[in-house]
C-alpha cells in the first residue's frame, strides 16, 4: 500500500470518514480507526453535522476533518498515518482543502470510490487501481466499509429518536410548553411510555386531567 499509493510511511494508523444522510436531514459523519490493519473500535468517533443544511457531501466531509484535526492538534495527539474518504475527487479535495486551511500540511489522504473501487490522489487526475485481489484493496475497503457501517448504524439511531420524540405532537390538549415539561420531567419519550398516570400526573403543570389524557395516548403506544 506504502509503495501504490506514494505515501512517505507504512500506514500503520489509518482513520476512515464517512458521511450518512437523507438528503441534506439529520447528517452524521463517522470516524472508525484501524491500527496494523486491525479495528480499534475505542478510536472510532460519531460527528453530527453543524454547518451544513443542504445536501453537500463534500462541505460536510470538509466540515468533520477541520473539527477532527483542529481538535487533535489542540490536544496534543499524534496524526494518523493515512485518511481515507469515502468519495471520489469532490470528497478528497475537500478533505485537502480542509486540512490546508487549518494550517495541517504534508497529511495523506485519499478517496476511494466505490463505483469501480478506484483511488484518488491529491493532485492526480488518473486514479490509481489496485489489483482486485490484493491485499491493500481489502484493507482499504474493510475501513470503508466499516465507516459506512458505523456511521449507518448511529444515522438509524438518530431517526428512530426522532420519530418517538415527533410521536408525543399527536397527544390531544399538548402544546409545545407541555411536550418540553413532559420531554424534561421524563428525558425522553421511551421513559414516558412507561410512566404511569399518577407519575404523568406529578409533572409541573399537566394535573389529573391532562394526565389522563397523556396515559391514553400512552396506552395506544404500547397496546
């Protein structure tokens, strides 16, 4: 891998990035982390998109790697060997636009397209491709396809609390005041759907009544 993909040092650490989203909503970026190849799962990292609205995989690519290496370098903590995006040109010029912005040169980086499973170097028009079968190609699509999956498995995640969170709008006679009261007494929906009407009862402005109304509405969830 050192020698096809011109890089200065064997690629002992290597830190993958991946975005996740549904088109420009809820978009999550992960971070996994090999060391000698292997998975270091203590190293992998989930970012929630802050800057970017619309759907643009490569601002939020460029967004996560200025955080990620702003971070690193405050902390005091060693690069990694080699970064690979999931993407073709428009993610790794981004990646590269990011870390020459922030002042971070001589980084290796790469994208690696998963259309045709092609490599793309900074300044290389042509990709470099490996042989199918060769090991480098393997390790590098393990770390894709492990980004891909850690940062799938939190975009999930993330929607399905959505969705309970959104659930508690169709509670008759509940307002936003009372859904935030309800949301901060509980923490969160799935803790409500286990209250019982007394424990609903006690929270600061819903009363017997409302409280009623609250635990049918709880009923029709959990039936």
């Amino acid at each position: 891998m050192r020698q096809a993909l011109h890089l200065a040092a064997v690629p002992k650490v290597i830190e993958c990035y991946d975005i996740s989203n549904i088109p420009g909503t809820l978009a999550v970026a992960s971070l996994v982390c090999l060391v000698d190849g292997r998975p270091s799962p203590s190293r992998y990292r989930h970012f929630k998109i802050r800057t970017i609205e619309q759907a643009d995989d490569p601002g939020m690519m460029a967004e996560v790697i200025r955080r990620r290496f702003r971070r690193a370098r405050e902390a005091g903590e060693a690069f990694p060997d080699l970064v690979i995006v999931d993407g073709g040109i428009p993610q790794l010029n981004a990646a590269s636009g990011a870390l020459l912005e922030i002042g971070v040169n001589g980084q290796a980086v790469i994208g690696l397209a998963k259309r045709f499973e092609e490599v793309h170097l900074p300044g290389q028009r042509e990709p470099v491709r490996l042989p199918p079968g060769s090991s480098a190609l393997h390790l590098l699509q393990r770390a894709r396809d492990e980004a891909h999956r850690f940062a799938l498995g939190h975009h999930r995640r993330m929607r399905a609390r959505r969705i309970r969170e959104s659930a508690i709008d169709e509670i008759p006679g509940i307002g936003k005041q009372r859904k935030k009261d309800l949301l901060l007494h509980f923490g969160s929906v799935r803790r409500l759907l286990r209250a019982s009407p007394d424990e609903i009862a006690g929270v600061a402005g819903v009363g017997p009544k409302l409280a009623e109304q609250v635990a049918r509405w709880v009923k029709t969830q959990t039936d």
